[in-house]
C-alpha cells in the first residue's frame, strides 16, 4: 500500500517537473517589446510640457530591475511621495522602539 502511493508521488512529481520544463520564452519576448516601446517614448513631450524620463526601478523578488517611465513632473512628485513614506515608517519604527514600550516600565 505505501509503495503504491510512493509510486503514486513520484508520478506526480514528474509530471510537475514536466510541465514546469515546457514553459515558452514568450513573456521574455513581451517584456523585451516592452523596453523597446519604453525606450522609444523617452525624451517625448508629456501632455504637461514637460520630457519624459525612464528609470530602472527595483522590483521586490525579482533580481530584474523594471523599467518605469513618466513625466518630469510625475517622477517630482513620486519622489516626494516616496521620501514622504520613507520619513513615515522611520518615524514609526523609532516611536514603537523607543520609550516605555521598550522597558517595560511604563
């Protein structure tokens, strides 16, 4: 009986590993389309007047960065937003860890 379900498993198993083997380049492909297309619409004028500017942003669980581009005025105002949650979660960690929260003494 245990050898039956073993046999059962590895089964299983294999045809996973099959599978995950048969996988096609064609979202390599769509994601190479993608920078072209990028690369082509940096340095044009934004509806608001200003030129548009490509930046390779980390992505988190990727080791590939991934290419954003937007308006001098949307990186402006991304940037501050991401300076503004920077100090915010700073600000937090220090008030949590800090203090009687962290003694005991209150």
């Amino acid at each position: 009986m245990a050898l039956a379900h073993r046999t059962n498993l590895v089964a299983l198993f294999g045809v996973v590993a099959m599978t995950a083997c048969t996988t096609t380049t064609s979202g390599a492909s769509a994601a190479a389309g993608a920078d072209k297309v990028r690369a082509a619409i940096e340095g044009q004028t934004a509806p608001d007047g200003t030129l548009i500017k490509c930046r390779s942003i980390q992505v988190t669980g990727s080791r590939f960065p991934a290419k954003d581009c937007k308006s001098e005025k949307a990186w402006q105002e991304f940037d501050q937003l991401m300076a503004e949650n920077a100090k915010n979660e700073t600000d937090k960690f220090q008030r949590v860890n800090t203090g009687c929260s962290t003694t005991g003494t209150c």
